[in-house]
C-alpha cells in the first residue's frame, strides 16, 4: 500500500505535490494528436518548462477473471501463462521453450532531492501490481503441443538481480543482470539450470541504476553480444559522471568480455534485434520527459556502429536541450535522426521483427513494439503493441495498434505490455508486466500447417 | 482593578499570544527560513558557477526546509498579530507580514523551479527568484526586528 510506506521525508514530497496539484490542477497540458508524432518526420513543437510537470499514470488494477486485451481484426489472444510476478522479456529458445524473465526494479538510492522522494511514489503506481513474491527469475514455459497451452513451467533459473535481457548462442547462455552478463551453461531440452553462473562483464549498475534493464542480443555470428545500457538521469540530473558507459549500446566481445562503446547518444534503449532483411541492429528508445506533452518522442532505429543519436546534448538530431551543462555544440552537430518516431512518452520496451508465417501476410517482416505507456502527459498515450510494417529493411507505412484494451473504460491499467516475442508456432508473444501474464497473439483462423 | 496578566502585559508592552511560558514562538523560528534562503541563493550561484549538480540540490533542500520553517514561523506570527489589536495597531506590522507572505510565495514557485532537472532548475528562473528573495528579507527582517526592539512586542515588562 502507498500509505504503508509512507515517512517523514515522502509526506512532505507528498504534500508539496499535493499544494501543486491543487494549485494547477484542472489545466490541460495543451497536448496535440500522438499520431502527428509517428513516423521518421515527427511534428516537433516548441519545447516547455513547467512549474509542475504534467502527471498521469494509470493506476493499477489488474485483469479480471476472462478478460483479455483486444487485438486488431483478423487475430485471437489468449493468455500463456499468468500469475507471474513482473514478468518484463520474453526469449525463445530454439527447442520452442518459452524464458519468461520476471524481474523487478533495484532498490532505490537514497534520495538526492525530495523530488526523487516524490518520483519514488509515482513509480510505485506505475509498476505497484500487487505483492508478486521476489521475482528476479526466469520461468521456462513448454507448449510442446503448440496450442497455447503449456505443459510444463518450471523455474528455469532464480535468485537473479533485475535481469531483463536472454541471448543464447550454442550452449552458451547469458542473462543481463543490470549490473552484469552472467554465462550458465545450456543444454537442449533443460527446464532448470542449477549451475551457477559465470560473469562475462560487469554493466553500469547501481547505486542509483536509474534506467536498469538490459537489454542483450547476440551478434549473427555469435561472437559479439550487444547490451543496451540506459542512461542514469532523465536528463543528466544526477551529474554526468554517473553516466560513464551509460545512453550506450556496448558491444561485448563473448570471448573475453571485453566491451566497447558501439553507439552513444541513446536515452533509454531496449529490444534490441537485428532485422533480418537488412542484417542492422535495431533498438527502441524511451527518449527524455519534462519538455511537453509531445516532447520528445520516442522512437525505433537501425543503430550504426560509432553513432552519436543525441542524448543528453540535443534530441530528433539537432534540437538542443537547454537543460544539459555544459553544452557540447561538437556532438549536436553530429547527432543523427533517428529512422521512426513513436510518438511521445509511450515508454517502447520490447522490440520484435516479425519472422513467422502463421499470422496474417500483412504482418510478415515488420515490427510489433511494446509500449509501456505514458506518465508524463494528461492523456495516456501507449499502453499497448503496435505494429510497423517495413520494406526493403526500413519502415514503410503508419504504426497501427495490433494489441490494445490494456487500460479499461476509465483509464485504469488492467496490464501493461513490455516484451514482445515470437514464438515457434509464429504467434506473437507479449509480457504484461503489472498483469502478470504473458499473451499470446495468434490467426484467428486456425492456420493449418502442423 | 483587574488581576487578569494579559491587561497587565498590554499595559506595558504588547503580548505575544504563540508564546512558551512568556518566550514568543515567532522569533525562534524566523531564523530558518532566513537561513535557509540565504543559503540557497548561495547554493544555486555556486552551481551556476560550477554546474556541479550537488549544489542546486542542496539548493532545493534548503528550499523546502526554508518553507516549512517560514510557514511555521508565519502561523506564529499571524497568531500573534491577529489575537492583539495593539500589534496590529503598530506601524512595522502589516508591512512586515506581507513582505514575508511575498516571500514564502517566491520561494514556493522558486522550489517548483528548482524540480525541474539539471541547468534550468537553477539558471536563470531559479536564481533569479533566489535573489529577489534575499533582497526582501533585510526589509521584512527590519521592520520584524523594530517590532520588538523598538515597540517592545511580546516583550516582558
């Protein structure tokens, strides 16, 4: 309970929130259409600062008994598996076994300034989705009938720190933990590794770990992983030294873990993937807060080896940030637009290429994005899966909601989707985080190819 | 003849109503606001001399312990002077009390500047308000400080 955990320190926060409610509350924060804001020529206005920046979150309440999000015409949803505690990414192991990592945010550093106390609070509504245990493990799902219905689950590994990202390469599998990649022995058919793990690298973790998942893929060839390390601030509030190898993508070399800084500039970057038409890197980033309801938005890109995409300096390439001190007019300069914008605040945390064949042809190659949703503007904008189509390995046309019905009529969050996946069957798979389930999206005509 | 002791004190000086045992409230809690403001003006030129983040959050630390201090010290006061029509009636009063409520204001708008992130929780807006701030306080703490040592409020005797 919110009241529960309240101290000396989080009331006066909260009072002083309250005072600011109150005196602004009823004001529109004058947002415009989220839609204007997708696509590679976002419409970028002027930025804002505020006394009080614009709150709303959706409160948590969960799914009831027999309800499901809603899905775009042509596809059925039903739920994999629930009553999982966080569940944030999804990974499928070639066998068909479903990782599901559960895992939760590391204690918060001591606050630096009462509104971190004041933060602290609003991110306990945004994630709080009742008592879900300890979490921090994997859960293995076996649907070895292919019918959405698994029939084994096991705890496939446990006792992790906030992991998030899975990538297997032979036998070799490694979990980003946020403050490390750990290597445990795999072998076909596992449903529990008991071995204890080997640390490849450390990652930037805490003490204050402000952005912490890490997101992991491996390189085509498995001799490279790629770990998406976010920034340590909304917009470098608690210094630029804690930012050292952070708003990074690095590049670990596997075999002796040594890692490099393959492109910088990147807010918050998650779902890393490579397209498979073009061979790039992909990533979605959670750009910065605080500037607008429609600042700044996030996006997708390809990621280019040595790229700076403008984080904190400037962002949408040469937009300065007049909150970063000091300035750095050298990298503005070589700041590259990202390829496609999301729209603003909808927090993308999952990222997936569709590989499959078994849904609709109008999904085969493009990307199924997992919006998290929004906390910084009046009306909510995320909370939900959408889809890009691509061609030619670039984005080719408008995102379109493909899973939607998070939120309920009244704006309360019956889940939230973060991971998304696709299965061995070609279903799209999604972790709902303060659902604690995870969907799974199939043809709603049953494609006949077993 | 009446014995009552407030008559007795509004004969010679006039009282203090927020008062332990005959010591006034009020002026044991207006040095933390003053010091609190003051310091944040000197917080907040250090980190626009510096840009080293630890300086504008002391700067919003000592904000709000500045507000909490001056909205207790405010309470006290206005106690004071609403209960005493002879406090109300000397010169420095009012004029005191306003400034003061101008204070507290600027400085809440200036905690409110001073939770944005990073530069521009401090330069310009917030040092701006920080100075203003501190501009008023010898002219609201004069005229405070006339109240008792010129017109002897809340003293005894």
């Amino acid at each position: 309970m919110i009241f529960g955990k309240l101290n000396p320190a989080r009331s006066v926060g909260l009072a002083v929130l309250l005072g600011s409610t109150l005196l602004l509350g009823g004001c529109n924060d004058g947002s415009g259409d989220p839609r204007a804001e997708i696509g590679p020529n976002p419409k970028l206005p002027d930025l804002k600062q505020f006394l009080f920046p614009p709150i709303h979150i959706a409160h948590v309440v969960g799914w009831k008994q027999g309800e499901t999000p809603n899905v775009a015409q042509g596809l059925k949803i039903q739920a994999l598996a629930t009553g999982l505690q966080h569940p944030r990414s999804l990974y499928v192991l070639p066998n068909g076994d479903i990782l599901v990592v559960e895992s939760k945010a590391p204690p918060a550093p001591t606050p630096k300034r009462p509104k971190d106390i004041v933060m602290g609070w609003v991110e306990s509504w945004a994630t709080s989705g009742g008592n879900t245990g300890t979490s921090n493990r994997i859960t293995l799902l076996r649907d070895s009938k292919g019918d959405g219905t698994p029939d084994v689950r096991s705890v496939f590994l446990d006792h992790l720190n906030s992991p998030f990202g899975v990538a297997l390469v032979g036998n070799d599998l490694y979990v980003a933990n946020t403050d490390a990649i750990v290597r445990y022995p795999y072998k076909d058919g596992e449903t529990k590794i008991d071995a204890p793990g080997k640390t490849l690298t450390e990652l930037p973790g805490g003490p204050i770990d402000h952005h912490w998942t890490k997101s992991l893929v491996a390189s085509p060839d498995g001799s490279l992983l790629y770990v998406g390390v976010g920034s340590n601030s909304n917009i470098t509030e608690n210094g630029m030294e804690a930012e050292h190898n952070r708003a990074d993508i690095l590049e670990v070399d596997r075999a002796t873990g040594r890692f490099r800084v393959f492109a910088s500039g990147l807010r918050n970057p998650n779902g890393l993937t490579f397209e498979p038409q073009s061979g790039a890197l992909w990533t979605v980033v959670n750009e910065r807060d605080e500037l607008g309801p429609d600042l700044v938005p996030d996006y997708m890109t390809s990621v280019k080896d040595g790229a700076f995409y403008g984080w904190p300096y400037s962002y949408f390439g040469q937009h300065v940030d007049p909150r970063v001190k000091p300035q750095r007019p050298d990298l503005v300069a070589k700041a590259i637009v990202p390829d496609y914008a999301l729209s603003s605040h909808v927090a993308p945390l999952g990222l997936a290429f569709y590989t499959g064949t078994s849904l609709p042809e109008a999904y085969r190659g493009g990307a199924f994005v997992g919006e998290h949703g929004s906390w910084n503007r009046d009306a909510l904008n995320g909370y939900k899966v959408v889809f890009v189509p691509f061609s030619g390995g670039k984005p080719n046309g408008m995102a379109q909601d493909v899973v939607t019905g998070f939120l309920n009529s009244d704006n309360q969050a019956r889940g939230r989707p973060v991971g998304v996946a696709i299965d061995k069957s070609g279903a799209l798979l999604i972790a709902d985080d303060v659902g604690n389930t995870v969907w799974r999206v199939t043809s709603a005509e049953r494609v006949t190819s077993r | 003849m009446k014995d009552d002791t407030k008559t007795l004190y509004t004969t010679a000086n006039p009282y203090s109503t927020a008062q332990i045992a005959g010591h006034p409230i009020h002026p044991m809690l207006v040095p933390i606001p003053i010091a609190c403001f003051i310091g944040a003006l000197v917080t907040d030129i250090v980190y626009a001399v510096s840009g080293e983040i630890m300086w504008a959050d002391f700067s919003t630390w000592l904000l709000i312990v500045g507000l909490i201090g001056g909205v207790l010290a405010g309470i006290a006061g206005l106690t004071d002077l609403l209960s005493n029509r002879h406090i109300r009636a000397q010169p420095p009063a009012w004029p005191h009390g306003i400034g003061n409520i101008v204070v507290l204001v600027l400085s809440f708008f200036n905690l409110l500047v001073h939770t944005r992130d990073a530069w521009t929780s401090v330069v310009p807006t917030g040092l701006i308000l920080s100075i203003i701030v501190v501009l008023i306080l010898p002219v609201t703490g004069w005229l405070g400080w006339s109240m008792v040592y010129r017109y002897g409020v809340g003293v005894l005797r």
